[in-house]
C-alpha cells in the first residue's frame, strides 16, 4: 500500500510517510540510511564492515521509482538504496 504523504522533517533527518489505515509514521535518516538494501551495503555487512554515520546525516532527495518505492539518497553520498512502500512500513513498525 502506498503512503498518502511523503514529507521530509526536522532539516531533512526526518522521512514522515502517512497511511491511509496506520496514520503518519517517522523514521529518521540514520534508521533509513542502515536499512539500505543497496548491494554494496549488503556486501558491507556480509563483510562485517561497520557503517560509519556522519554527525548531521540528512536526506538530501527522494525519488519515486514507480509506484512501488522510493529511491533515498543521503548527505554522505550513499544514493543506491531502493526502499519499497512494504519495507517503509516493516521499519516504521519497528522504530
């Protein structure tokens, strides 16, 4: 189910998706930034590489990709992480 609003919060650290069923949920850039499933991050925590998170991470842009997903990119340049309407929603609920 895709989000009735898609909104960027508090200088853009904060993603706010709503839902039609559940209401507004929050999920800040550090969360979204370590849930990446980009193929590198994935080799990254295969590999037992520690992500490093910049202090003042930010969500630079948001791109639709269809009607399905969003493409995040972020202030340290990771720009790779498909993140589908179901996984916003299993890391909303989480968080």
């Amino acid at each position: 189910m895709q989000p009735t609003n898609i909104e960027i919060r508090e200088g853009s650290t904060v993603l706010a998706l709503t839902w039609r069923d559940c209401g507004t949920r929050l999920l800040d850039a550090e969360t979204l930034r370590r849930a990446s499933r980009a193929a590198s991050e994935i080799r990254r925590q295969i590999e037992g590489i520690e992500l490093v998170i910049p202090p003042g991470l930010f969500v630079s842009a948001i791109e639709p990709i269809g009607n399905y997903a969003l493409r995040l990119s972020f202030s340290d340049g990771h720009d790779r992480g498909i993140y589908p309407w179901s996984y916003l929603r299993e890391l909303a609920t989480q968080h």
